[in-house]
C-alpha cells in the first residue's frame, strides 16, 4: 500500500545528453543543494574557494534562514549561481519519486557543465582537500586522462560534542573512523569532466556509458571493483565527510530527514547505526586544518 514510500521504489538513476565543452573551458565547478545551513555555510564556502574551486552552483531547497545571504558576502558574485530548487516530483505514471538531489545534479551537468574542465557534486558537510598541492585544479593536472574520480569518503563523528562548540567544523572534528572502505560506511562522491556524464546517481555516475571509474592515483576500476580495499587512495585529494558534527546538530538532521522520501523509523536507525560505526574506534586526522595552515602560510602556491 505504501511501496511508493520506499527509496528502492524510486528514480535515482537520471540519463543526460552530455553538454558540448565551450571554447576555453577550463578549472572546477562545485555544484551543492542546500537547506539551512547558515552556521557553516561561510566556513564550507572560504575552504573551497581557497583550495581552487572556480565556481559554485548552490540548489536552494526551500532554505529559511540566512544560508543565501551568507553565501552572497562569502564569495564574489561571478563565482556563484543559486537557483530555486524546493520541491519532489513523482513520475506521473508510476507515482515513483524522482530524487530531488540527482535531479539537480543533472541539471547543473547539462547547464554548467560546458564551462568548465571538471565538475564534483557534493554537500555542505564534505570538503575536498588537497594534499599534494596548493589547490585542487593543481592536483587534478595529474589526472588528466581520468573522466570520472571516485573519492571515498572519510567519515567524521561528534567527536565527544553535544552542542555545537564555538569555531568551524574542521578545527573542532578531527576523529574519524579510520577505514574508508569499511562495510556500511563505504561510499563516494566524484569529481568528473561534465562534457563526458551520460548519467547520474547520487554516488556514483556514468561516463561515455561507461560505469567505470578512477581512483585518484589514476588507476581505473570497474563500478563493482570499486567496492575493493584496493582501490583506496586518497594520497592527492582526501573526502572528509563530517557526518554528524555536533550530537544538538544530528538530531536536527534527523528530525530534517533526507532529501528522498524515507520513513522515519527506517531514516532513524539508519542513521544512528552509522554513526556507531563511526564512533566505533577513530583515529585523528588533521589534514584539512593543516592543507588550511599550509596554504594561508605560503607554503602552496
């Protein structure tokens, strides 16, 4: 009776007509849907910026607090595009819904995509870090040949938080759980080149038709031979996932819920059981707030 409300029963998977590359493109465009994230926005957006990221493509899903605003005083205007995204769709025959956040994604793919030489999709809690160069179009120079970068994530807990504490995120979350490809906390978001994306998940994409992915020492898998200890690599560019921040600002986002249409008792445990795996043993990793010292430093150009 109620199949229509389970998330294997809905459309994340969206095929697209790549975009053809414009004369010149060039650089990194990050596209981000959002909703009240104010607090941490500015923090997300000044990191980014200064790890080389040209562009900022913001989906604004149904945002009431000031997110946008810090946004605009954050960075320049030529650098962002925020557009008005607050809404679910179900396909009109089989009532399934069609998620909202890939829906996105295919649409910054098709629209911004030309412009640029390389494209990632992630939220406001990931953080792409450099770790072999000043900035992350740097880094990527090596991996020119690479048409879709899978880039695992390295999964951040409350570390012993229970209200937010004052300070960004990457000075104040620092454990993490210390296998990337541990079962249940697994998983990837990509930098790609836009001009080649045939299609579209929220972790996982395709390229030319093609599944296949690289990890970041440049090194192609197959989609199922990405799930592989071999595959780790985060010696260029490291994923950090700050999955729950503060334990105040968890249950806020459980109480959220998540972008695709989830019963609560299902989102709930499943939250929770993530983050006990998290929490389970952690190691400290401090490579975002030392790529931040380093390059405000002069050390990186």
């Amino acid at each position: 009776m109620f199949g229509f409300l389970r998330r294997d029963a809905s459309m994340t998977k969206i095929a697209i007509e790549p975009p053809a590359p414009l004369p010149g493109r060039r650089g990194l465009v990050v596209v981000l849907i959002v909703r009240n994230e104010g607090r941490h926005i500015a923090e997300w957006a000044r990191f980014h910026r200064l790890a080389g990221v040209d562009h900022f493509v913001v989906y604004d899903n149904g945002c009431t607090d000031d997110t946008l605003e810090v946004l605009r005083r954050t960075l320049p205007d030529e650098a962002l595009s925020v557009i008005p995204w607050n809404q679910k769709f179900r396909d009109g025959r089989s009532g399934r819904e069609i998620h909202n956040q890939v829906l996105a994604y295919a649409h910054a793919t098709r629209n911004f995509g030309g412009r640029f030489r390389w494209m990632s999709w992630i939220d406001v809690d990931e953080f792409l870090v450099p770790k072999t160069e000043g900035t992350l179009p740097l880094a990527l120079a090596a991996l020119e040949g690479c048409q879709a970068i899978a880039l695992p994530w390295h999964m951040f807990g409350r570390n012993g938080h229970m209200t937010p504490p004052p300070g960004g995120v990457l000075g104040n979350y620092t454990r993490r759980n210390p296998d990337p490809m541990a079962d249940g906390l697994r998983n990837f978001k990509y930098i790609a080149d836009p001009c080649a994306v045939t299609a579209l998940r929220v972790h996982c994409m395709e390229t030319n038709g093609s599944s296949d992915c690289w990890n970041d020492a440049g090194r192609r898998f197959t989609l199922r031979q990405r799930d592989s200890a071999a595959f780790y690599s985060a010696a260029r560019i490291q994923l950090n996932h700050y999955y729950t921040r503060s334990d105040a600002e968890l249950r806020a986002k459980i109480v959220r819920g998540p972008n695709l249409t989830t019963p609560e008792a299902d989102h709930l445990r499943r939250v929770m059981r993530k983050v006990a795996a998290i929490e389970a043993g952690e190691v400290e990793d401090r490579a975002a707030i030392d790529y931040v010292r380093r390059r405000s430093a002069g050390e990186w150009p």
